[in-house]
C-alpha cells in the first residue's frame, strides 16, 4: 500500500510540473533560458514577500489573462 501512495504522490508531483510548464509557455516565455526564468521567479518571490499589492496587481493580470477568475 505504502508503494501506491508513493505512486499516487509521484503522479500529482509529476502532475502539478507539467502545469507550471504550461504557464511558461503561456506567459510566452517557452524559449527563455532556465536561468532567466529562475532568476525571474526568485524574485518575484522577494517581491511577492515585501510588498503585498503587488500580489493582487499579478493576481489581476494573471486573471485576465487566462479570461476569467481562476488563481
């Protein structure tokens, strides 16, 4: 049992990658360099933890760009 939970973990991990990937390719950005991306995520994590308007203002683009309200 503990191998399918495993297995189960592994799908949802596995799951989870493959739509963060499709955010890349949708914001455009699918022929970046990984050091770009990263670079660009560490600091957006900076920014997302000293100022808190700036979630709401990505939160708000990232709505509309994907035409409706989900997160």
């Amino acid at each position: 049992m503990a191998r399918t939970i495993s297995s189960d973990a592994r799908k949802k991990d596995t799951r989870e990658k493959i739509e963060l990937g499709g955010l890349v390719v949708k914001a455009g950005l699918r022929f970046e360099k990984r050091a770009l991306l990263l670079g660009a995520l560490i600091e957006l994590q900076q920014r997302l933890a000293n100022d808190a308007n700036e979630r709401d203002r990505l939160i708000a683009i990232g709505s509309e760009a994907f035409g409706n309200d989900r997160e």
